[in-house]
C-alpha cells in the first residue's frame, strides 16, 4: 500500500466513525446507545488509569526538583559507575527563533545561564530564520553580546529562506543551525560525538536550574545511553496568569497528559523540547526538513533507522513553557486553535512509520504492531472521542423516535452517560486543580483570592466545550487535510510568543 493510502486512512475512519454513528442514530438507536454506553465506560476506566499515573509522575517530579544532581553525578564520576565522567559530558543548546521580542528570548538564555551545570561545557545556539528579518538578527546578537562570555560558545545560525526541498519550520532551522554548530564547536575542538548532547528548546523553554545535570546523570547511567531520546516534562506554566480561560484549560490538559506519559515510557515520544545524542542525530541525518511535526518525527527516524532500538527516558524533570496568548481575547482563541491544529498535523508520523516499517524487515514484530496501534488509537480518539462522549449519548434520544424513546434503555441513557462523564471529569479537575496551584509560583496571586480562587475552580466546567472547540475539532480538520491533501496539507505555523 502506498503512503497516500495511509495519508487518507485516519480520517477516512474518523469521519465514517461520525458517519455511522449518526446513521444509526436514525435506524438503530439502541445500538448506538449501547456503544456510547460503552465507550463512555471506557474512557472512565482510562481516565483511573491515567489519573494514577499522573499522581505517580507528579510525585516523581518532586521528588526529582528536590536532589542535587550536580552532586549525584559527582558521585558517579568518584565511583567509576558509569560509562564515561560527567565532566567529559558536552551539551549543544539549539534555541529556534522567529520574529521574537527581546525580553523573551534573553529570558530563556539568562534561564540557561542560572543553571548549576558547567557552562564551560555548554554551547548555546540562536537559530535565527532569514525571512524573519534584520529586527531578529539584532536581537540574537545583542543577547550573544551579553552572554557569550559565560558559556563555552555561543553562535547566532543564519537559516537562509527558500531552500530546495524545504519546509519553512522549526525542522529545517534546527537542522541548519546543528550542522553549523558541529563544526564550529564540537569537530573542531576534535569533541567526541558520543559524549555530546544536544537538547532543541523552543524559544519561551525555561530549563530549572538542575535540568543539565538530570540529563547528563541519565545520560551516564542508562544502559543503552545512545540508543535514546530524554524527555523533560513541559509545563505550560509560564504565563497561566494572563493566558486566556480556554488557553488556561488547553495548557492544564495538555501538561497533565506530559504528566501522564512520564511513566509510561514504552508509549513515550519526543515532545516539544527534547535531548538527544549528537552521534545518533549525525547518523540518521538530522531533522526532516521538509514537514511540519520534526520533534515527535525525530523519535521515529531513529525507531525505523535502528530497528526498533530506540526508547524515549523520561527525566521527570521540568521545563517551563507559555500557554498560548494574543493580542485580543478573540485572538487568543485563534492562536489556540491553530496550535492544537499545528500539534494534531503530528498525525503525517502515521503514514511515515506505516511506510517505513514495510521497508524494515528486521525490525522486530512486535515493535510494529506495537507503534501502529499506539499512533492510531491515539490520534483517532483525539479526533472522535469529545464528539461520541458530549454529542452522541443524546442522538439516540433526539433521532431513534417514539419506540425507542419509550424503553428502558432510552430512559436510563443520560443518567448513566452523565454520571460516568461526571465521574470522569471531576477525577480529572480534582488532581487538576491540586497540580496548577503547585506547579507555577506565578499562581500564589490566586491564592491570595478568594474570588480569583472560584473563578479558577469554575473555569473547570468549560473543559467539555474545551475538548470540543479546541481539540476534537482541530484534531480532525488536521486528519481531513491530510486526507484530501495538495493544497489542503498544512505548513508550519509558528505559536506567536509574548513578552516575557
């Protein structure tokens, strides 16, 4: 089967999901009620299971904020229990930018200068887009004038616009910038690449103050430490003060689900801001420069390149990032909704890995079957899942017609669907609420109010118009573009930052 063949499946299934479940809410109500019943089970049980593990990463991360690990990989240098010496460790810090404001790109370079890692082994590069004009390439080098010193190398990369074969993204600049990079720091100071890592923080990641020396530890102590990407937990903490309700909400949901994923590392992919060894990363030829989702692609590159041996380590470690904003309420939304679209187009991985795993004949079985279900299913419930468990449970009752609304089932219908989604959503809101006033310092003015503070408990009640708007909705005009394709597929859109 070809790649386009796989292009048009996700949404072909969505949509006929939709489809027939309407359909059928005019012919056979009572199976539609048995399945939005069920299905409606279902994502109470999931929504237990995950709660546990969000509770269990939330634990672990405190616990991981609470070690010094500047000291923990002093140890193993003492004890010779790893694999080479913390001090021989080099990281490569590659910061894309695109029409940034000042203030905001100083800030997440001061943040990397307060960390306790060794700066003489950190390079730091500004990876400036030429299309975004001479205001960028002022700002990359005023902040180079001001922080050059402090680290081992700082370089402001140049990405030239209109490259054959390229996608104007994030991809294409960090792959220009890491190229740069190598050669001007790490091959000509003859550093081993086996000893360098090279972490890609969009421009608003504030690292804490202990992320390099998480890594590096991980790093050392991992049993097939170049045969991994490591994965940070992103917060979407930074603004949530002035961020919009809706963003608010999107930002909770969408930290939680990084909670989550931490410790279930088997399903874990790369995300956002990430580190990744710089011989793995020379091999398979860097990023893709030619799409949209390069930091969940870069994961499966190397899982198809190495067959299989390739795993995500979770830090359990925090970076801080902004929650979308705009300059008007209405455009807030927009923002939003373009982000969640932006992040939902991570569904082009599918046909990818369904392509590339016809071609790997050594590739164990299991490893295929295993990431062709954990991409599908994750993608076809984002996109179907808000739609079957706010709409369809009342479809039967509006649809089916008198003889199904005069039996047992048709009567008891809402109030089972209401209380498992009841259920469902205040597990979700009561660890929810609990997390947002202890993840972000910037939240104590909440606190201090009363009134701010049940504001805050009654925005909850948004999250099923939330799902909808902002996430079922653009999650599937993202699998419907990539069905039609042509002129319908997506570009890279860049989430406008604000001032820090």
């Amino acid at each position: 089967m070809s790649t386009r063949f796989y292009e048009i499946l996700p949404g072909a299934i969505s949509w006929s999901t939709l489809a027939v479940l309407l359909v059928f809410s005019f012919q056979f109500p009572a199976i539609v009620a048995v399945f939005v019943v069920l299905f409606d089970l279902y994502w109470f049980l999931k929504t237990v299971y995950l709660f546990f593990h969000l509770r269990y990463s939330f634990v672990r991360m405190r616990r991981t904020i609470a070690k010094d690990w500047t000291r923990e990989v002093e140890t193993l240098d003492r004890t010779g229990s790893a694999w080479a010496r913390g001090s021989e460790i080099f990281h490569l810090v590659i910061l894309p930018m695109y029409r940034e404001p000042f203030e905001l790109v100083h800030g997440t370079v001061e943040s990397l200068a307060h960390t306790h890692y060794g700066k003489e082994r950190m390079f730091v590069v500004l990876a400036v887009e030429e299309a975004g004009g001479e205001e960028d390439i002022r700002t990359a080098e005023a902040v180079q004038r001001e922080f050059k010193d402090i680290f081992a190398g700082f370089h402001v990369a140049r990405h030239p616009a209109g490259l054959p074969g390229e996608l104007q993204g994030k991809g294409s600049n960090e792959t220009w910038a890491a190229k740069e990079a190598v050669k001007l720091f790490i091959d000509a100071r003859k550093l081993a690449h086996e000893k360098t890592l090279v972490s890609v923080f969009d421009i608003d990641t504030r690292p804490g103050p202990n992320y390099f020396g998480v890594l590096t530890y991980h790093f050392l102590t991992e049993r097939k430490p170049h045969r991994a990407s490591y994965q940070p937990i992103p917060l979407f903490t930074n603004n949530l003060h002035r961020a919009p309700v809706f963003a608010r909400l999107i930002g909770f949901t969408t930290t939680f689900w990084n909670f989550m994923q931490q410790s279930r590392a088997e399903q874990l992919v790369t995300f956002s801001s990430h580190s990744i060894p710089l011989s793995a990363l020379h091999e398979i030829g860097y990023w893709h420069t030619g799409i949209v989702s390069e930091d969940s692609r870069i994961f499966f590159q190397c899982l198809v390149h190495f067959n299989g041996d390739w795993r995500t380590i979770p830090l359990h470690y925090p970076v801080t990032m902004d929650a979308v904003e705009g300059e008007t309420f209405l455009g807030a939304l927009g923002n939003l909704y373009r982000q969640q679209r932006r992040w939902a187009w991570g569904i082009e991985n599918l046909p990818y890995a369904l392509t590339e795993f016809k071609k790997k004949g050594d590739m164990p079985l299991r490893t295929k079957l295993f990431w062709r279900w954990n991409l599908f299913e994750g993608f076809y419930t984002w996109a179907t899942a808000s739609f079957i468990i706010f709409f369809f449970g009342w479809f039967p009752l509006i649809f089916g017609g008198s003889e199904f609304n005069a039996t047992v089932l048709s009567y008891n219908l809402p109030g089972v669907t209401g209380v498992l989604i009841n259920m469902s959503v205040v597990g979700i809101v009561t660890f929810g609420l609990l997390s947002a006033f202890l993840l972000s310092p910037k939240l104590e003015w909440e606190r201090r109010n009363a009134w701010r503070s049940l504001l805050y408990v009654a925005q909850w009640f948004l999250l099923p118009v939330t799902l909808l708007i902002w996430s079922g909705i653009p999650a599937l005009e993202a699998q419907t573009r990539m069905m039609l394709g042509g002129r319908f597929r997506l570009g890279f859109w860049r989430t406008p930052k604000s001032e820090a």
